[in-house]
C-alpha cells in the first residue's frame, strides 16, 4: 500500500498533456504504531531502489520510503534532542496532553496540532470507544496526523536522521536527469556509470542543451563527444 500512494502520488503531479520534467521527487512518509521492521532497532528507516545483487542505489531515484516505527521510541521528555524527537514524543503522548509541555512549546506546529485534537475533542475515553465512534475518530485522528506528518517530515527533510535533503529546485533537477537518462537509454542503450556520473554534474542549463542534442545521438560515441564538448 505505502508503494501504491507513493507512486499514485508521483504519477498524479502532472495533468493532461503536461511534460515529465514537471515531476518532483517523491518522499513517502509512513508511521506506524506497531514494530514493522523486527531486525533492525532504528526507529526512521529510508528506502531507494538499489540493485539487488551489487547494492548500488538506481541514480536519480524520484521515489523514497521512510518508516518511522513509534514503538522504537523510548525517550523521556528530558531527554529529546532533536525536532523528529519531539513529535514522535508528541504522537505517542498527544491523547494524554491538556497543554503543550514546555520543551515543545518553541514549535509552532505542534501547538497547532493539539490545538485541532482539542478542538475534535479527542479524549481518552472517545479513542477507547471505537464501536460507537469508529467514523468520528478516524476523521479526526486522520486531521490531527496530518499536521505531525508534515512537521515530522519538514524534520527529517532538513537533515536529521539519515540528512535526507530535498529542495524544490533540486528536485526539478534530478527530475530532468532521470528523464534524460531514460531518452539516452533508448537512443544509445545502457549508459556507463562513469558517464551517468558526469551527466549528473551538469548545470541546469547543459541539461536543458543535452535534452535537445541527443536527439541526434546515434552511439554512446555521440554522447560522450557532446559531453567533451560541453566541457
């Protein structure tokens, strides 16, 4: 199912007759309130597409997987550190928070996110009671984790964790490669490591000039001339 959204995510960016470099990168977030992944005690784990043998990560991935397992998570208030910290703190005890303890009242979204669970008037005892409110709660519930994942992500998208990095700008980039790398495939076939990586060191605008000039490419030969040339 994670694979499904993400990909319906990636694939829904675009509208009628809109162009593939439109396309932004895809981070699929996933919380879990049970143990998902029983060989490993990290509490965030990040997925790409890697080959199955080498275990080289496919260049320019435009989709990615993080599992954040709440169980994992065992620190006590005085002991958080780090922005992701503190709202998995607050995911795991938000049901039981009246206010916004002081350590993680300096994050504005967090104090938003209670603000909607007191709002929705999601107590202890509505939670419990799910043959009577099961609809009720899941609307809510779905509003009130709608807002952690955005601050968690906004989290581990600044670099905490795994320093998982993701700009707007970047994005159309590696977009534009990945599109390139497929067009190359298909004029030239497989292109080199050695070459991929020397695609990737492109400006934006030598990407832009590559897109149009391999459209004569006839060989690899052709590529890798054009790419001298390009400097």
């Amino acid at each position: 199912m994670t694979i499904y959204n993400a990909a319906k995510t990636y694939s829904t960016q675009l509208k009628a007759g809109e162009g593939y470099l439109k396309l932004n990168p895809v981070i699929a977030l996933t919380i879990t309130d049970f143990i998902l992944f029983e060989n490993t005690t990290k509490l965030i784990s990040n997925f790409e597409f890697t080959e199955t043998e080498e275990k080289f990560v496919y260049p320019n991935c435009e989709l990615k997987l993080v599992f954040v397992e709440l169980p994992k998570f065992k620190k006590e208030l005085n002991e958080l550190e780090t922005l992701p910290e503190k709202w998995i703190y607050f995911m795991n005890n938000a049901p039981s928070l009246e206010a916004v303890p002081e350590t993680l009242g300096s994050i504005e979204e967090i104090n938003t996110a209670l603000g909607i669970a007191n709002r929705a008037n999601l107590t202890l005892d509505e939670l419990n009671d799910v043959d009577k409110r099961e609809m009720f709660i899941q609307d809510q519930i779905g509003s009130v984790m709608k807002g952690i994942e955005i601050g968690l992500q906004q989290g581990i998208e600044q670099g905490i964790q795994q320093g998982i990095e993701q700009g707007i700008e970047r994005g159309k980039i590696e977009g534009e490669i990945g599109l390139i790398m497929r067009l190359l495939v298909r004029r030239v076939g497989d292109v080199t490591p050695e070459v991929q990586t020397r695609i990737q060191g492109l400006s934006a605008e030598q990407l832009d000039d590559l897109g149009e000039a391999l459209l004569d490419f006839r060989s690899q030969e052709d590529l890798i001339a054009w790419l001298d040339s390009a400097g």
